[in-house]
C-alpha cells in the first residue's frame, strides 16, 4: 500500500461584515423572542396547575415543570449573552460557524503536516481564504 485516504479536521470561519452581524442578530433575537414564549407558556402551566384545586398535582409533575422552566430560563440567558457578545464584535474579526472533514491522501514521504486542520474564511457567502493550520 503506497496511498492512504484519511480525513482531516477542517474549521469553516466566517469574517464579520456589518451585514452579517445583522443577520446573526436578527436570528438571535428571534430565538430570545421564541425562548420567553416558551418560558411564559411553562409559567402559566404551572400557575394552571397549581390554582386547580381539585387536581392533585404530584410533587414529581412539579418538579418536572420547575426544571423545564429553569432550564428554558437558562437557555434565554444565554441567548442573551450571546446576543451581547455579537453586538461587540468588530468588523473583519473571525468567527467559527462550524466544523467538517476533508478527505487527504498521503503516501509514504508526504509531508505529515498535511493532516493539520485547514481552514475556510467566508465573507458575504464567498469563500475568501483556505488556510492550513500548525
């Protein structure tokens, strides 16, 4: 055997445009927006449960509605955060939008720093930069 096909990490980057900072939060307040529904609908189902009297609630339902909403609230808070981390963000700063495999053959006498990850740097929908790391 004198090739080999292996797989290589490869980190997809994307450069921050003032239009994609506006896209990033646009989605990310849409998601804050949709995460509070969730914690409000979680909130009147527990006030619901707890107001009907004749209903015997099973402290485990409870318990099962108060971790629903701390983690929906959890949730929230971090979208939140995020959102104000993106609103800081500097124009021409990289950040990573994900994560893949490329395929590389070696043989024998190859340099072995072509399994170092590589990156693609994308702008405005158009790869601008391919980039080996190490």
């Amino acid at each position: 055997m004198d090739r080999l096909t292996v797989t290589r990490p490869v980190i997809i980057k994307v450069r921050v445009t003032e239009k994609y900072k506006e896209l990033l939060l646009q989605r990310l307040a849409a998601a804050i927006e949709e995460a509070d529904r969730e914690v409000q609908r979680i909130e009147f189902q527990a006030k619901r449960l707890s107001g009907d009297k004749k209903a015997r609630t099973a402290p485990a339902e409870v318990e099962e509605i108060e971790r629903a909403r701390r983690e929906k609230t959890d949730a929230r808070e971090r979208l939140k955060a995020q959102y104000e981390a993106v609103k800081l963000l500097p124009p021409g700063a990289e950040v990573i939008q994900g994560r893949t495999e490329s395929l590389v053959e070696l043989g024998i006498g190859d340099d072995a720093s072509e399994l170092n990850p590589v990156e693609i740097v994308v702008e405005e929908g158009k790869i601008v930069d391919l980039r080996k790391q190490g």
